[in-house]
C-alpha cells in the first residue's frame, strides 16, 4: 500500500486527543489479508481515540470486520466476526529522535561492542542507521505522522482462528493405546540351603516320568 489509508498527523495531537471513526474497506481489508486464508465480506469498521502522552502517542479503541475462512476438513466457507481490542503506545522512531543531518559518532577505539542490530532503517539523509533489537522491537512512528494501517491488520489477523472446522462434524477420535507387555514373572531363586532338596525333588521327578 503506497498510501496510507488511516493516518494522522502528530502535531495534531499536541491540541488535545483525536478521536478516528472510519470504516474498513472491504477492498482495504482485501489487500491486507490477501496473504491469509481470510475472505472480508463487506465493509469493517475503525474506532480509536490517539492521544499524546509525553512523546509517544497512545492508541487505543477496536476494530471489527466480517470474514470466511474454510473449514479445515470441509473446505467449506465458515464465517467470523473479528472484533479486537486496540491499544497500543507508540514511541517516536529513532529516525524522528536524531536533528537531521546529524551523524553518529565514531565509536572510541576499546569501547564496548554495541549489541547487534536487528533492523536497518535510512535516516533519510542517505545514511543507514542500524537500530538494537530493543529498539526494532519497538512500536514506532515516524514523528511526524501516525500511521496505523499495520498495526490494524496485526490486530485483525491475530483474531483469526487457527484451525477452523465446523461445529456440527464429530470430533476425531483418540487413538486408544494397547495395553503395555506384561513382564515375565521371574522365578524366585532358590535358597542354597535347599538346593540339595532340590536337586533330589527334580530326581525322583524325572524317574516318575520314565
């Protein structure tokens, strides 16, 4: 998506919170769930408040879309309504923090070794700045503008079931596990004691035998 559909500038939020009621588009939610097995139909809806809180912007409020998934053994279109709950805090990215046209210093010959980077990102000036997995992990905007049109579909999308199946099929059954070899019973050894009893007993057993 080239353009952002649901954005607001930050220096509107410095007059007090905004509040964005807007639907979702059923093309909109098309384009963003195209890589999932979610079928939008019709048209969803946005409703968040934004406010300033220091320098990051907190977001919160629900979205809400109408979608089909097939049903994992059926294939058949099951429908779901996607409702999450919005919030989010989103700090300025470390592009927005730097004065532009600033440049990192060198690091001093000895000094520790900075924790590896996750994330490169252009300052915008021609440089790339890489950013520490702390930073990467973080919810970001770019200073300027607020845009949520990522973290929507992130929200919608971890609504989504996982398995999918019909209400109505019987449930697989549990396979039922044999029954465990029962040991063989060891013969008790015999005392020393009685061993020439023994020996006779086996004796007179053989002789009846003949």
């Amino acid at each position: 998506m080239s353009k952002p559909a649901f954005s607001i500038p930050a220096a509107d939020l410095e007059r007090g919170p905004k509040s964005l009621t807007a639907p979702l588009p059923n093309a909109w939610l098309r384009l963003i769930l195209a890589d999932t097995d979610a079928e939008p139909q019709g048209d969803g809806s946005l409703d968040v408040e934004l406010m300033k809180t220091g320098r990051s912007v907190m977001v919160r409020g629900k979205a809400s879309a109408r979608v089909t998934i097939p049903c994992v053994v059926t294939l058949e279109p099951l429908p779901f309504e996607l409702n999450p709950e919005v919030f989010l805090l989103l700090s300025p990215s470390e592009t927005a923090q730097r004065p532009h046209g600033s440049r990192k210093s060198p690091e001093k010959p000895g000094s520790p070794e900075r924790k590896r980077s996750k994330k490169r990102v252009n300052d915008g000036d021609g440089e790339d700045i890489e950013l520490s997995e702390d930073d990467a992990a973080k919810d970001t905007f770019d200073g300027e503008n607020v845009v949520l049109d990522g973290f929507i579909r992130e929200f919608l999308v971890l609504e989504l079931p996982l398995y999918p199946r019909r209400a109505d099929l019987p449930s697989e059954p549990t396979p039922a596990n044999p029954p465990p070899p029962s040991a063989p019973v060891a013969e008790a050894p015999v005392d020393p004691r009685l061993q020439p009893l023994a020996a006779i007993a086996k004796r007179l057993g053989e002789q009846k035998k003949e």
